[in-house]
C-alpha cells in the first residue's frame, strides 16, 4: 500500500498540543532546506516513535511544510532558522597538555557561538573510556561529535555507535571510519622535523650520527605513523649517509614517566653513540632528553618535537638544549576551525573529507617572536599558584 494512502486518524483533543510539540520537532530534524531525510532518519533525529513520525510527516506533507522526494524520504519546505542550536559532544582526553589546549580553544569558540551546546566527556586515554562515552552522547541525542581518541583498534566501534545513529563525526587527529578528519599532515610534519634535525647534525656533529633512535606510537595506527617515515625521509634528504645506521624503536606510549622510563632502560643497556632522536610528540622529545641527560650523554641526544606545546616551548629557551626545534600544531586555535567545520556538516554544506592543520618549526631563534605572551602566561600562573 502507498504511503498515501494510509488513512490519518485524528487526534484526541488533550493530545493538540503534544501533536503540535512533536510537528515541530521533526521539522527542526531538517538542517537545512536542501536536506533530504529518509523515514529512519526522521525517527533517529527526533526519538520519536516509528508510526508518530510516519503519521505526522503525512500530515506535514497534507499542510505543505513538508514534500515527499523520492520513495520514503522527505524534504522540508517551511522557512528554517538557520540560528537553530546544536548539541555537540566533544569526547576529548585531557589527561596530557596538548589535549587540554584542544579542549580550551574548541571550549572558548562554542562559548562565544549561541548556536552551539557542548558536551564534554573525558576519554581517559582509555578504549573503554571511549566506547562508554560513545554510547552517552548517543544516548544525549547530539547532533554531531568531535571525537579525540588514540587507539586506532577501538575507532571502527566507536564510529559504528554514531553512524548508526545518523550522527555525523569529526575525528581529530587519528582517523575514524566514516568520519571527517581533522589535525596534522603527519607525513609533512615529520619531514619538517627531519630536515631540521639534519641541518644541525650538518653543523654541530661534523662526524655525523652514529645511530637512530625512533619512539613511536603503534596504538594510533598508520596515519600518525607518518611522522616517523616523513621525518627519516627528510634527515635522509639533508644526510644520505645515514642509511645504514643500527636503528633502534621504542613505544613511546604513556605519559612523560612512563616514556622516560622505556628511554632509561634502553641507554642502560645501549653504548654511548650520537644518536639522531625522531619522536612523535613533545612528550617523548623531552622525556628522551631527560633520560640522555641523566645517562649523562645530553651531548649525544638531537631531536625535534612534534606538537609546539608550551613544555617544549620553555625547553626551547634553555641555553644549551638539545631540544633543537619542536613542529607547532597550534592546538589552541583547534576551535577557530572546527566549530564552523561542524556548523558546515549540520548544514549539509560541501566539506572536505579531510583538514589539515598548519605546521610550523618553533626554534630558540624564533619561539619567542610566534609565542610571545608566553613569559606573562607563566608569570600568571605563577602568581595564581602562590600561597594567599
């Protein structure tokens, strides 16, 4: 039978209101007027029951608010308000610096904007954290996600839980099936760092490197894993004798303890050699310098950070440091691109499958020129720390 020609029946008189309730949210489930929503869709977006959607969207369509475009799907023709809010869920993981300037900068921008409701959860660094977390904004009926996560073997399953509920996701920084992509050019950011790293070992170490140490992060899969190949590419582009160095790998996982400590158990067994250090973030650059320099071979550690963070930064200003540079993802300004990403999706506006972040090299020589509020930040957290 045509969906035509399924006959309505009225509503109870105690139920007008409710009906009307209910009309109105299925046409706020429209985000745009070009949008074309199925059946399933409708009932996903505004939790309403099967038949209540199916009975009302007939009635929407008898009213003219409301066309059939196709075989069970529907376009919305009343005037919509493009000001209409959006819940967003933000499943972040604030448990290490350059997380919590994603989290404050994306925080800041959804303040300012009156269409926008944030709800932040915490992933914990924790496949479980992110799966339950996935299942509460599901449950929460938002209308979009920002998901940061590290595992790449739990993204499939924390994706599946928002497709399958018509919620669009924004992936931040490690892939997810199905979803927009947003952070570094892994392969680009790691050749920066390489080619810095082989421009100073050029002047500094005129005998060159005498091994290569790689700390890298398996869980995060191959895309981050990029870093490490592009920044070996690009020290191999400024030192094509490097080639046959012994190559030692490590995991960088964890925090800056735990990677201090893979990095201490490997010198104590290790002999001392100049060793051209490529990492995948600020946190194994300088928990590798911490653990060189407690060996006491500080003198035979180079590497560059990946990421810019504010650690690194004051790194960089330490005489002597062999910290030589760190590759700047400016996560604090996150926010300024992914709230009018999101804004786009909702819209069913054209949106690239992927967007990539700025990269630049911060070095002793430039740090305090690309971050100069740096001093008056740490002084005012000093002052906030000080007993009253």
């Amino acid at each position: 039978m045509a969906a035509s020609s399924v006959p309505e029946r009225a509503e109870p008189r105690g139920d007008a209101a409710q009906s009307v309730v209910r009309a109105c949210a299925i046409l706020r489930a429209f985000h745009s007027c070009d949008e074309v929503l199925a059946l399933g869709e409708v009932v996903a977006r505004t939790g309403l029951h099967k038949t209540t959607a199916f009975r009302l969207l007939q009635s929407l369509v008898q009213g003219g608010l409301v066309q059939r475009s196709g075989k069970g799907a529907y376009r919305c023709l009343a005037s919509l308000d493009t000001s209409r809010s959006f819940r967003i869920g933000f499943a972040g993981q604030t448990d290490s610096e350059f997380s919590r300037e994603v989290a404050g900068g994306l925080q800041r921008v959804a303040a300012m904007n009156r269409q926008i409701h944030l709800i932040s959860v915490n992933n914990r660094y924790s496949e479980r954290e992110a799966l339950r977390n996935a299942d509460l904004l599901v449950r929460e009926r938002v209308d979009l996600v920002f998901e940061f996560q590290t595992y790449q073997r739990v993204a499939p399953l924390v994706a599946a839980r928002f497709l399958e509920a018509n919620i669009p996701v924004i992936a931040i920084e490690v892939p997810h099936p199905g979803a927009t992509f947003y952070g570094a050019n892994n392969y680009q950011a790691g050749q920066i760092a390489g080619r810095a790293l082989g421009r100073w070992v050029r002047e500094a170490w005129p005998a060159g490197p005498e091994q290569i140490l790689l700390l890298e992060l398996p869980i995060a899969g191959p895309l981050p894993a990029l870093r490490i190949t592009g920044a070996l590419d690009g020290a191999r582009l400024e030192l094509p004798g490097i080639t046959g160095l012994p190559v030692a790998r490590l995991d960088g996982r964890g925090g800056p303890e735990q990677v201090f400590g893979v990095v201490r158990r490997y010198l104590r067994r290790a002999p001392p050699r100049r060793t051209l250090t490529i990492v995948m973030n600020d946190v194994g650059a300088l928990a590798a310098l911490r653990a060189f320099e407690e060996a006491d071979r500080g003198h035979l550690c180079a590497v560059v950070g990946q990421n810019g963070t504010r650690e690194a930064r004051e790194e960089l200003r330490r005489p002597h440091s062999r910290l030589i540079g760190s590759v700047a993802y400016f996560p604090e300004r996150y926010g300024e691109d992914l709230i009018p990403l999101a804004l786009a999706l909702l819209r069913r506006q054209p949106t690239p499958p992927a967007v990539f972040v700025r990269h630049r090299l911060l070095t002793p020589a430039n740090v305090d020129l690309i971050y100069p509020l740096d001093a008056a930040a740490g002084a005012s957290a000093a002052g906030a720390r000080r007993p009253r």
